[in-house]
C-alpha cells in the first residue's frame, strides 16, 4: 500500500509593470509660462499670496488727502508698482534658463514677492482714483529679455543682478517714505513691507554668493530706472 501526498503550487503573478511616461518641459513650455504670466501682470489679475499690509480699507483708516496729495501718492504709487514689475519679470527671465535648481527657486521666491508688492501697489493706486502706467508692457517685455541675457552669466553674476536690482529698489523706497504724504498712511504700510521685502531679497542674493557687477551695467541699470520711474510718475 502506497502513501501520495497530493500537493497543489501556488503560482504568484506579478501585475504587469506600465512604466510611466513623463512628458519633459521644453523651452517652448517655459515661454508659454511666462507669457501667461506677463497677460496676467498687465492685465491686472495677478493675485498676491499675502493680505496687503495696510490691511482692508475703511472709513476710519483712509485720512483725507488733497486733490495735490492724492495725485503726488498716485504718482509715487505707480512709480513702485512699475518697479515690481520689471523686477518680478526680471527674475522669471532669469529663471527660465538658469540650470542651478537652487538659484532657480530663490529666482522664483522673489518674483513671487514682488508680485505681491505689484498687486497691493494696483490695489492702492485704485483706492486713490488711479491707474498703473500705461507703459508697463513695455517694461515688462524690457525687463524679461534682460532677465533672459543675464541668466547665462552664471550663478553669481545673476545673484548679483538681484542684489543690485533690490539696492536700487531700496533706495528708490526709502525716498517715497520720505516723500509720501505723513497722513498717508495705507501707502506707507505697503511701501514699508515692500522695503523689508527688498532688503531680505538682496542680503538673500549676498548670502548665496553674489558678485558686486560692474560699474558699466550699475550705471546702465540706474540710467534706465531713471526713465523708468520718471515716465511711471506721469503716465
């Protein structure tokens, strides 16, 4: 008499590994980006990532100002929210070609930042009764191109378009808090945490290891911020 053990096997089956397909971001994406961003920008739906430092206005909170004052505010107002503008486009230029992963998200930290700035600057020039610069495309694209040709100088030389750009900013702020009207306020408070902003920025820029650029592009850079801030004033 024999003994059979009957055995069954169990047989495992793997599932069937799909690999996943990751589509690579081209230039021509990056371009895209950025142009949805700039049609945000100009036409005034860019939204801030922090409540405005002045706060929400009120009857109690908004001083009467003259006819003279509201217009010399406006004209300061404007002046800074052009300022943001070309700042935050400058660094997205920088960006889009920058190879360093860690200088391209403190690029993007920034022109981030300095778009709220731009929204809380819009968001008061409308509580004064006034408008951005009608020249903001023009200093968008500007400034985007530039951004474009600095980001192929190498990490330091494009830290140190940031650390110039905040300096030039800075002083620029520092001269509309002495200029602003004392009973204004609403701008003051925004213009003070754009200052902040700005010095965090530059001393960011500094830290990483930026370079001091040459005299030449300080001087160009001061030259068109001069027109820049002239014309923003008026138009």
């Amino acid at each position: 008499m024999s003994n059979t053990s009957d055995s069954t096997a169990l047989v495992v089956v793997e599932p069937e590994v799909v690999p996943q397909l990751q589509r690579r971001t081209t230039f021509f994406d990056a371009v895209l980006t950025e142009v949805g961003h700039a049609l945000q920008v100009i036409s005034r739906s860019a939204q801030a990532s922090r409540p405005n430092p002045a706060g929400r206005p009120s009857a109690q909170s908004e001083t009467e100002l003259s006819p003279e004052e509201q217009r010399h505010a406006a004209g300061l107002m404007r002046v800074n929210h052009v300022g943001e503008v070309c700042a935050q486009a400058l660094y997205r230029g920088q960006a889009m070609l920058v190879n360093d992963p860690e200088l391209k998200k403190l690029l993007h930290q920034a022109a981030s930042e300095e778009v709220d700035h731009l929204v809380w600057c819009d968001e008061r020039l409308s509580e004064l009764n006034s408008r951005p610069s009608v020249l903001n495309p023009l200093w968008y694209a500007a400034s985007l191109g530039l951004g474009v040709m600095a980001s192929k100088a190498g990490k330091p030389y494009n830290l140190g378009f940031m650390a110039e750009t905040e300096r030039q900013v800075e002083h620029h702020l520092d001269q509309h808090l002495t200029s602003l009207p004392n009973q204004d306020e609403r701008s003051r408070k925004i213009v003070e945490k754009m200052r902040d902003d700005e010095i965090s920025h530059r001393t960011t820029a500094e830290q990483h290891g930026a370079t001091r650029l040459p005299a030449p592009i300080r001087l160009a850079m001061k030259g068109m911020s001069k027109i820049m801030t002239t014309s923003a004033y008026k138009i």
